[in-house]
C-alpha cells in the first residue's frame, strides 16, 4: 500500500473515532479538513469558526501540523474539547480523549 492510500486509510478511521468518541463537532471538521489541506500544500481554512476554534487553528498552525503528527498538539484542543465534554455530561475526560487523539494523529506521520 503506498503513502496515499495509507493516509486515506488512517484519517478514515481517525475521522470514525472522533464521532465516535464524541469529539466536538466543529473541532473535529476543522482537525480534519486542515490536515487534509496541510498534507496537499494548500492553505488552511477556518469553516464557520467559532473564536476559540479560531485560536486552536492558529496555535497549532504556529506549532505546526506536522508536529500534531509527532505528538506536539495544540492546548487549546484539549480545552475545547474538555468544555465539550463537560458541557454534554460525557463520560470521559479532556486528558484522556487527548492522549487517544494523539495516538490516531500519530499513524498519520
């Protein structure tokens, strides 16, 4: 399997566990249509972006997305997604939806 075909592959099966793991939904789009953008060379988009999802994208934009890759995320993902998890009573926390995030960004790399 080439390089592409892998990462069709990878960010399927990130895209089902961020639904599945209820990850805030516009946290998600945005993760996901930026790695996406970063991978083809083009430049990153913000759809209907609320003020910290705006901040999420420039701090990790300034980190870098290959660096999400490596395990270097932004805090503000953490944070939005922690406000979401308390916000809809979820059962599970910030932290550890982070590190399982990281784990799947990692096979991307």
């Amino acid at each position: 399997m080439g390089a592409t075909e892998t990462w069709i592959e990878q960010v399927n099966v990130l895209t089902e566990w961020m639904t599945e793991a209820n990850t805030h939904p516009l946290l998600q789009d945005t993760i996901l249509a930026n790695l996406q953008r970063w991978r083809q060379g083009l430049p990153l988009v913000t759809p209907h972006a609320t003020p910290k999802i705006q901040q999420m994208l420039e701090s990790q934009t300034l980190i870098g997305w290959r660096n999400l890759t490596e395990g270097l995320a932004s805090c503000w993902i953490l944070h939005i997604q922690q406000k979401h998890i308390l916000q809809n009573q979820l059962r599970s926390s910030g932290k550890k939806w982070t590190q399982q995030f990281l784990t799947k960004v990692f096979f991307l790399a």
